[in-house]
C-alpha cells in the first residue's frame, strides 16, 4: 500500500511537471512561428493543462479500466467547480466579465449537459465522441475568432505571460514538447498503477477512484496556478482557467477517449455524478450571473457543497461493500 501510495504521488508530481513543460515548449514554438501569443494562450496553453487528464483516460481506456477514464472526466469537473473555484474564492473573490458569462460558463454547461445525454444509455460511442471532438473544434474556433476581434488588456497580459515562457531555440522547444509528453505518459502510468492497485486493495470500484484519487491528481496544475493566480489577485485568470478545462475535459477528453475506444458508464455514474457535474456547472453560472463576480460566501457554498458530495460517494460506496461482504 505505501508503494502504491508513493507511485501515486510521484505520478501526480510528474504529471504536473510535464504538463508544464509541453505548454512552455509549445508557447515557444508557437511564438517562433509567428502565431499571435493571444492565440496561443486560448489554445496550446488551454489545452496543455488539460494534457493529464487525457494521458490518463487514454491509458485508462487502452489497460481496460474505462471506468476510471470517465469517473476522471466527471470527477475532475466536479473538483474543478466545487473544490477549485471555492479555494480560490475564498481567497480571493472572483469577478468576471458580463461576456465571459454569457458565452464561456454557458458553454460549459452545455458540454456537460450533451455528455449527460450521450451517456444516458451506458455508453460513449464512436459517434457520440465525433460530435463532442466536433463542438471542440467549433468552441476552437470561435475562440480564436473572437480572441482575434477583442483583444483586451487581461487576455493580452494572460497570452503574453505565457507566450515568453519561452523564446529559445527551435531544436530547444521542439525537445521541450517531447519532454513533456514523455513525463506525461511515464508520470501517468506510475499514478494509474497505483490508483488501480490501491482500489484493488480496499475493494473499492474503479469508477469512485475515478472521481476522487484520479480526478485530484491530474487536477493539480488547475488547482495550483488556481490558488497562486488568486494570491496574485489575478481573477479573471481563475475563472477562465477552470472553466475553459471544464470544457476541454468534456469535450477534448472525452472525444478522444471514445474514438479510441467506446467508453462505457457505469449506472451510477450516469444517474448520479455525471448529474452532479451538469448541477455543479449550472450552480457557477447562477453565482457569477448574480453580480458578475463569485464571492466567498459563494465560495464556502462550493465549498460546502464538495464535502457533501465527496462524503456522500464515501458512504455510498462503503454501504455497498458492505452489503456485498453480507450477501457474500
């Protein structure tokens, strides 16, 4: 158990440090290409934070534990709402931009409420996971083109704070991207083998490791530059960057993960947590909608409300141990 426990945390401390690597590597790049750091920033760095989960969910799916893979995706934007947002309102209230509100959160929901419909019947198709792949590279898009219209003063600092990361040599950047995707791929493999084992070993289902241990290992990177963007009153940077991953995890992962393979979902997640997700998401639009701004109280209520469903899938899952060690 110690050792799994210890792969775990090597996993996750891996994941964190290639995750950041591929996205400097790939600022870089972008940058020595001529891409608009505006646009890299929406784009490559979006999509590089999200880098852990989708290197877990393809392993997931390729080593036969599907239930992990899609306990991740709903766990980890469930964590990503409740538990990230409400740390870092607590913090430091969030405000947002009337527009933000109107198109992004929206979004989010949206996304959320489409994996629901899909999964409604146990399974994420080949087909369902071409139309998720297909809205996000419409979300994709739309983002670049209004990146391209609106160039405000907070996209433009967030954009070329990443796209200075780095500004080295080609051959330097180019290295830097493979680095980090063979931290990723390595750091996932140690943090899945001891997630497996340790559910193994306490007889707990794939999917509850999903939602918990799994969902707040690969949700380090958004959780620290969360908490950090906070301390540094950068709120805008925090809304954006939990709620842009809520998406990418929905649609990016959960595409990519369905074309490889058609992802099952188990009963309980879909008439329980992936609801959870689809409320959790509409609760942060019905915040910040109020006022234009997510403050502590709201905070301590996402807050509240993690601990009540995290509490809840613990006692759920030990009440059907124990009514299986019974029967047994």
């Amino acid at each position: 158990m110690l050792l799994d426990i210890t792969w775990i945390i090597l996993g996750a401390l891996i994941l964190v440090a290639g995750g950041e690597i591929l996205v400097r590597g790939a600022a870089g790049l972008a940058r020595s290409l001529g891409i608009s750091p505006m646009v890299v920033g929406l784009t490559v760095v979006a999509l590089g934070t999200s880098a852990p989960e989708l290197i877990v969910c393809v392993l997931a799916s390729y080593n036969d534990t599907p239930d992990i893979c899609a306990g991740n995706i709903v766990g980890s934007n469930i964590l990503n709402v409740l538990l990230v947002l409400g740390v870092t309102a607590v913090i430091c209230p969030l405000e947002a931009a009337a527009a933000f509100v109107k198109r992004e959160i929206p979004i989010a929901v949206i996304g959320a409420a489409a994996f629901w419909w899909m999964s409604r019947n146990g399974l994420l198709s080949r087909i369902d996971a071409a139309i998720l792949l297909a809205m996000l590279i419409g979300y994709m898009c739309m983002t670049v083109w209004i990146a391209k219209k609106a160039k405000t003063k907070v996209v433009e600092e967030f954009a070329e704070s990443q796209g200075k990361l780095m500004k080295g040599r080609f051959f330097l950047q180019v290295c830097m991207i493979v680095a980090g995707l063979v931290a990723l791929g390595f750091g996932a493999d140690l943090f899945l083998e001891g997630a497996v084992n340790i559910a193994k070993a306490l007889n707990m289902s794939e999917a509850i490791i999903g939602l918990t241990l799994v969902a707040l290992g690969t949700s380090f990177p958004e959780l620290a530059a969360c908490v950090i963007a906070a301390l540094r009153k950068h709120s805008d940077i925090c809304l954006g960057n939990v709620v842009g991953s809520c998406i990418y995890n929905v649609l990016a992962i959960g595409g990519a993960s369905g074309m490889i393979l058609p992802l099952p979902i188990s009963p309980d997640l879909a008439a329980v947590h992936v609801p959870v997700m689809v409320g959790a998401t509409v609760l942060l639009l019905l915040f910040v909608a109020t006022g234009l701004k997510l403050s502590r109280r709201e905070g301590i209520a996402l807050l509240v409300c993690y601990a009540g469903y995290l509490s809840w899938s613990i006692w759920d899952h030990l009440r059907d141990t124990s009514t299986a060690v019974a029967l047994g």
